[in-house]
C-alpha cells in the first residue's frame, strides 16, 4: 500500500509541475473525473452529445476563457467559434492518445500478470465493473473498433478518430446556431485562422469579433435587448430612420436595412472613404468573395480595414 501511495504522490507532484493550477478553481480540479464519462458518450459514435455538455465541464470552461481572453472577445463568444477558429479541440480530446497509452500500460501489467500493485488495483476494478473502466473500454474500443481482441488498443489511432468525431459534432452543431450566420458563411474547415497571426494593433481582437459576431453591431444589441421581438431594434442607424421604420418595419413589402456583419462591411455608407481607400484584391473579394477576404495572402489589409471600420462605428470617447 506504501508503494501505491508514493507512486500516487509522485505522479501527482509531477503533474502539479506541469499544470498551473493558481488560476483553476479547486473544484475544477476535483471534478475532473466526471470528463472521462462525458467525453466517451461525445466519442462513442451512438450517442450525441452537446458541445455546450464539453464546454460545461471545468476544466474546458478554464480552457476557453484562456482561449477568449487570448482572442479579445467576451465571454459570451460561441465556443464553437473560438475551437473552430484557434484550431484547437476541448482538452479532453488532446489527451485521449495519452489515456489510451496509460490504458494499455494497464492492460499489460494484467496480462504480465505483473507483482505490481497498480495491476492488482486495476484487476480488481475491472472485476468489479467499475464506471470508469466500462467507459474508458467501450470508448477506446469504439475508437478501435476493427482490431483483433489480443491487440492492445491503437492509441494513434483513437487520437485521431476523437478528433474526428469531434469535429464532425462541431461542424454539424454550428451549421444550427443561429449566433454564428456570418461565421458559417466564412468558415470552411476545423483549422488555425491566419488572423491570429496578427497582432492586436494589427488587426486581429477586431477580426475575431467580427467573424464571430462577439461585436456591438444593432444585429447583435437589437437581438438580447428588451424589446428584442421588435425588428427596429436591429436596424442601421444611418442608413434608416428609426423613428419612422420603427411604425413600418411589420408591414409588407417593407425591407428594412439591418446593420449585419455584411452590410457592416460591405454596404453601409457610413464607411464609404474606408471602402474606397481599400487595397485590391481585397476590394474586389469584398464585393465577390468575402470568405476569401480572411485568407493568409490579405489578411493584413482585410484587418487593417475591418479595425478602421470599428473605430468609426464606435469611435474612443474622449
Ligand atoms: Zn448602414
């Protein structure tokens, strides 16, 4: 029981070299077990699960408010959209290559039929059929599903099925979020956007909120305010008088000018200096193809303008 107990100890310390844990709330740290379970059901191809489900775990929750404060957006940003754009799946799906690892390590020392402790710790609860190794086994063989029963668990191979099954989940819970319309229009694959490689003063806090609707155009502050049933509320301000469409905005026929990322960036003529200062190609892309406008060849003059345009919308009071 010593044994067990310094190894214990020493993994734990190890681990506490490796995590900084000033900011993570002791309880996050404490629940952690509770992941394993959720993340078998994302993984286990039978059942759906949430993204919202992942991102309410602790420990994923910590993971994307680093991630948020890292890209300048709220905390209120969709989780979809912050994966999506940084490239970077929940923690718990990183480590599915090191769980199997330790899995198999385990299943060795049993078939060894190893002295070690550890290994009569696990051959007593696998006989016991506990949680923890009902779904750690059903996932890991769910992820490995077409090998031979003698072979220990591809660990590869289960990291990279998790991360596509998860991407699959993403790719199908974003298309029905309504939040992320302009995103979806722009956002192709599961991927690290070349924005991110800009610098704040270059551009990119502004970028992201754009892309991810984590801004404070009326199509966003007209939506959760209180009168949010009153399509007005979403209008562009320079572009329709409120006062008067606000009695004509539920009659037919009538189509009122709503200040959306799109009209925001291509229409209004609010920023009609910004746009015609604009370098080509990006010119051109906003008119024809604004999905290209975030590639790496123009994204530097795509935030140059995207950061101009915010800065006449909401200029610095001073
Ligand atoms: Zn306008």
């Amino acid at each position: 029981m010593s044994l067990l107990r310094q190894k214990a100890l020493r993994a734990y310390f190890g681990l506490k070299r490796e995590v900084d844990f000033y900011n993570i709330p002791k309880t996050a740290v404490l629940k952690q077990g509770l992941n394993v379970k959720e993340i078998a059901l994302l993984l286990n191809r039978d059942n759906h699960v949430h993204l919202s489900k992942l991102a309410a775990d602790p420990i994923e929750r910590f993971h994307l408010s680093v991630l948020k404060w890292t890209l300048g957006v709220n905390k209120g940003t969709s989780n979809a959209a912050i994966w999506g754009d940084c490239g970077r799946t929940p923690l718990v799906i990183r480590y599915v290559k090191q769980v199997t690892v330790f899995f198999n390590g385990l299943c060795r020392l049993d078939r060894e039929e190893s002295p070690a402790l550890v290994r009569h710790a696990f051959a007593k609860q696998k006989n016991l059929n506990l949680d923890w190794f009902n779904v750690l086994s059903t996932t890991l063989n769910s992820l490995d599903e077409n090998r031979h029963e003698q072979q220990f668990v591809n660990a590869t191979l289960c990291q990279n099925r998790a991360k596509d099954r998860f991407i699959s989940v993403w790719q199908s819970e974003r298309q029905h979020n309504r939040k992320l319309r302009f995103y979806n229009e722009i956002k192709d694959t599961f991927e690290l956007e070349p924005y991110l490689a800009l610098t704040t003063k270059g551009g990119s806090t502004c970028v992201g909120k754009i892309r991810m609707s984590a801004h404070k155009l009326k199509i966003e502050t007209g939506r959760y305010g209180n009168r949010s049933e009153n399509s007005a509320d979403r209008l562009c301000d320079f572009c329709c008088d409120i006062a008067t469409m606000e009695l004509m905005v539920h009659l037919p026929d009538v189509d009122p000018i709503v200040e959306d990322e799109t009209h925001f960036l291509r229409t209004c003529p609010r920023y009609h200096t910004s746009r015609t200062n604009l370098q080509d190609p990006v010119k051109s892309l906003l008119m024809y193809d604004i999905k290209a406008m975030f590639g790496p060849e123009v994204i530097q003059e795509t935030a140059r303008y995207i950061k101009e345009l915010l800065r006449t919308r909401f200029p610095r009071k001073t």
